[in-house]
C-alpha cells in the first residue's frame, strides 16, 4: 500500500520548482492553488501564471509535474494553467482607473511606424487572454481607429465615453470625437484636459494593460500622461537609420527624466525579405539593437519592411489578425510575450 501523499508534500515538491524569469519559486509567488489529492495519490492542482503572455509556460508546466512526480506512490499529475496579471502597485492605489498596467508607446520621430506597433502589440497581448485596451493620444494624427477598423463609438453611459471594441482590444481615439480631416490646433491646456479625459471618463473597464500610442516627440502630451497616472513602462519605436535613432534616443531620455521604466526598443521596418530569401536593406539593420545596448536597455525584437503590414492595417485588418502565421505577425505575438514578462518583473520586485 503506498504511503498516503498529502498537500504539504505536493508543496514542499514545488518549492523546488523556480519561475525562469522571476527567479523565485511557484509557492512563494503564490502561484499554486487549488491542490487536491485522491486517496489513489492521484494529484491536482492550478498553476497561475503573472501574464497569460507568459513565454515560458510549457517549461514551467514541466518543470512543475516533474518535480511532484518524484514523490513515491504519485499515481497521475494533471495540472491547470491560468493567469493574473500581476498588478502595478502605483495603479493599484489609483481608483480612478481600474487599470493594472499602462504600456507607452513612443518614437522620437513620425513615419516609423508607431502606431501600427501599438495596435499589434496590443492585439497580440489580448490574443493570450488577457483584457486590453488601446489609448490613441496621438491626437495630431489619430489614426488608430483606421488600423483597428473603426469608425465610431456607442453613445455615453453615466456620464462616461464608451470605447470601441475591435479585435478583442478596447480603443479610444480623438478620431472618434472630430470631423474626419478636421485639423487639431490645439495647445498645451487642452491637451492637458484630454489627456485627462480619456484616462477618467472613459470606461474601460477592468484591464489588464492599456496601450497608449503617443504622439511623436517629448512635448504636452507625455507630459500630461506622466503627470496625470503612474505609466507602467515605455517602449520605444525606431527605424534603423541615423536620423530615427537620434530622435528616439531623445524618447529614452525622456522616460529616463520622468522615471518610467523602459520594456526595451523595438527597431521597425528592417530590411525587406524578399521571395528568394535574401534581404533588400531600405533603411539600414541594427540601429536600434545598438542604441539599445547603448543606453542598456533591451532590444525587444526587429520588424522588416512588409507592404502586406500596411495594406492590412489601412484596411482595418492588422497583420497579426490577418495573417497570423505570417513573419511579422510571429515577431509581434514575440513582442508581446516580452513586454508581460518585463512588465510581470517588475511588479513582483
């Protein structure tokens, strides 16, 4: 007859067990829930994940059953995997915005490709399951709502603006509340209260991370964001070139002074791959991967140059929805899964 397992060993195994990025193990981040275990020492339990944009889920699956398997007389091991998204503590004593995490997306010039960075970043985070939003504040060129495929949104509700909702990601944009083709010739305060607006009298919900597509530069609306709620962390866009670069390390500067953590940067429209598979350099290679080792921060992935990236995105479509399985749509979703991991890190310290 074998010797009865309890739940204190089924801890004690996991103990051992170590989150590869975290550097912490499964019990003590309080990942394990729900143990039960069968008179046959048959063994159950949930494993709850900081981000279901966790990379390394199948590894810590692993790791996990291996280790309760040891115990003798173990019988079977079924494991459950969920997730919860780790929350900023600064966000968490905002009740204003039921929001865990704010991602910056910014560029220290325009024409690089940030706003479609945004809105894939953000698909590619809702994608795994999590709740998203996207905050366009580009408010001199709103042009999420085209690349998300919107137009309008619902009517007001107690006194607060619906967003849209496309392709699983909540979105807000100045685009929605002007003529189309209306210029804005706006100047700081009213930027200031907009900026405003679209945090409070928003309903977003309860969200796991809300995306916010900045306008290029470092002027009245970075500053109003900042000011206004504890941005989780920035990420900066840029082409290879010298003269993207220069800009965009002005954005990291900018981040830098306002005390906003940095995911890392993302270097956009890299050589084109062509049929054959040899590459057509338009813009240079390894820029950003330089200027990110530069000012030691993480180089978060390199998108080449794709006519089917714009041709979806103007049509409402973006690429990772699109084409899901599609070189681009791989190294967004890859994307993705580090920003929640950087993001998962640092709520935990």
């Amino acid at each position: 007859m074998p010797k009865s397992i309890t739940e204190q060993d089924v801890l004690n195994q996991l103990k051992t067990v170590m989150d590869p990025e975290l550097h912490k193990d499964l019990v003590s981040l309080g990942m394990i829930k729900d143990i039960q275990v069968s008179e046959d020492n048959d063994v159950s339990f949930t494993i709850e994940l900081t981000t279901p944009a966790c990379p390394l889920r199948n590894r810590i699956e692993t790791d996990a059953r291996q280790a309760v398997l040891q115990l003798p007389g173990i019988n079977e091991v079924k494991i459950n995997m969920s997730a919860r998204v780790a929350q900023n503590q600064q966000l968490k004593e905002n009740v204003e915005i039921p929001v865990k995490n704010i991602i910056a997306i910014s560029s220290g010039k325009g024409g690089v490709g940030k706003s479609t960075i945004a809105v894939n970043l953000a698909i590619a985070l809702a994608d795994t399951g999590a709740k998203v939003g996207i905050m366009d504040a580009d408010f001199y060129g709103p042009n999420v709502p085209t690349m998300m495929g919107v137009s309008e949104i619902p009517g007001p509700q107690n006194n607060k603006l619906i967003p849209a909702v496309a392709h699983g990601v909540k979105v807000m944009s100045i685009g929605f509340l002007v003529k189309p083709g209306q210029p804005l010739i706006w100047r700081g305060p009213l930027l200031h209260s907009t900026v405003r607006q679209f945090l409070v009298d928003v309903d977003w919900g309860d969200l796991d991370y809300l995306v916010v597509d900045l306008p290029p530069g470092t002027g009245d609306v970075q500053l109003s964001l900042a000011q206004h709620i504890p941005v989780t962390c920035g990420v900066i866009v840029t082409m290879p070139q010298k003269v993207s670069l220069d800009d965009a390390s002005r954005g990291v500067e900018m981040f830098q002074k306002l005390n906003i953590p940095i995911a890392g940067v993302i270097e956009n429209m890299g050589p084109m791959i062509l049929p054959d598979g040899s590459t057509l350099d338009i813009f240079g290679e390894g820029g950003g991967e330089q200027m990110a080792g530069a000012y030691g921060l993480p180089f978060l992935g390199r998108i080449a140059v794709d006519p089917e990236i714009r041709k979806f995105g103007d049509a409402g479509v973006p690429i990772i929805k699109q084409s899901p399985d599609s070189r681009a749509a791989i190294q967004f979703n890859a994307i993705a899964c580090e920003v929640a991991s950087y993001l998962s890190q640092l709520n935990l310290k």
